[in-house]
C-alpha cells in the first residue's frame, strides 16, 4: 500500500504489488485493489456548547435493576439490546 500526500488537505491511497522481478534496475508494479483520496474539507472546530453536547453519554439508572433481567443489556448509547436463543 501507498500512501501519499499531495497537498496540505489531499492523501492518496494506492495498493500496487510486484508481479515479476526482472533483471537490472527497473521494476514494473500493478495497480490492484481499492484506490481512494482522502480530503479534509472541515478544519473548525465545534464552540464549547456543541462539542459538549456532541460527547455526552446518557446515565444508565438503576444498574442492578438491568442486571436482573437477563440477556437483555444497554448499549454505550443508552439503546435497550437483548439476546434471543432458539
């Protein structure tokens, strides 16, 4: 894999591979697999209140009551999740 930087916002992603070494200096490398550029295209920052807000988790209430139902389990977002066996 190649990584490469263009410019200050642009990165370029290549995966090359060496089908056949052949004698002397030259060496000829296939373009295989994904090719893709990254771009920043934001570069601010969120204000105090917003980025706050962004990282809250919400409280899990009550940790013994979830215990005592069993496979079911609350996720690092606060979504109620449980196992189902067959």
């Amino acid at each position: 894999m190649v990584f490469t930087a263009m410019d200050d916002t642009t990165i370029q992603v290549r995966h090359y591979e060496v089908p056949k070494i052949s004698e002397g200096d030259k060496v000829d490398f296939k373009e295989i697999g994904p090719r893709f550029d990254f771009k920043m295209r934001r570069a601010q920052i969120a204000s105090n209140d917003l980025f706050k807000l962004a990282c809250k988790k919400p409280k899990i209430a009550n940790v013994e009551k979830k215990k005592a139902n069993k496979n079911v389990y609350t996720n690092e977002i606060g979504e109620k999740r449980g196992k189902v066996y067959i």
